[in-house]
C-alpha cells in the first residue's frame, strides 16, 4: 500500500512489473500492464472485464491495486515500488497478506 505520506513523485508508477500503480484519481482497468483482456475469471473466483475502468482506490496519492501487485515475486527479489521511494511510503499493507505461492499465481495468471 501506500501511505498518506506520498509526495506525488511517481517514481514507483514505471517500476510496477504489473501495472498496480496509479496516480492519485485516475482509474484503473486489469489489462493495463497485463495479458489479460475481455471477461476473464479472477483466481478468487470473482468474474470481471479485464478492459473496463475501474475506480480510483485513491484521489489524493498515488496508489496500488492490491488484485494486480504481486510484490515484485517472479520479477525481482523485493519489491521495486518500496526500493525506489524517497519517503518510505510503499509499505505492506496489515489487512490484505499473500503467501509467495498466491504472488506467484497472480503473476502467472496476469502474464499469461
């Protein structure tokens, strides 16, 4: 996640091997940065069109869509958004945790 402490400096945005990274108020779709397209099936069993927006999570800060973020696993050895940030703001978020193999699952899913 990123804390309310973001300074709006987008340097994390181009680092997201998946495209979970949004500035502050602009929408988001699960195709971006993705192989995924059309209606696809999530790994939650939740059905969705990869290609519609989706709202903001955030308006003010910029912001990650935990359904796409995948900590970097099966790309890079940590995750590039926290290694990259000048104020410590992309931190784990305490309410949505992932085991490596759910990261992995997620990674494959989405880059088909």
């Amino acid at each position: 996640m990123i804390t309310d402490e973001c300074i709006n400096c987008g340097a994390c945005e181009p680092e997201c091997p998946n495209n979970a990274i949004y500035e502050g108020g602009l929408e988001w779709k699960f195709s971006d940065g993705t192989g995924l397209a059309g209606a696809i099936t999530l790994l939650d069993g939740r059905q969705v069109n990869a290609d519609s927006d989706n709202d903001p999570v955030d308006m003010d800060v910029y912001y990650i869509v935990s359904d796409k973020c995948t900590e970097c696993q099966g790309f890079h050895e940590e995750p590039q958004c926290a290694a990259v940030c000048p104020v410590d703001c992309c931190v784990d978020d305490p309410d949505h945790r992932e085991s490596e193999e759910q990261l992995l699952a997620k990674k494959e899913f989405m880059h088909l």
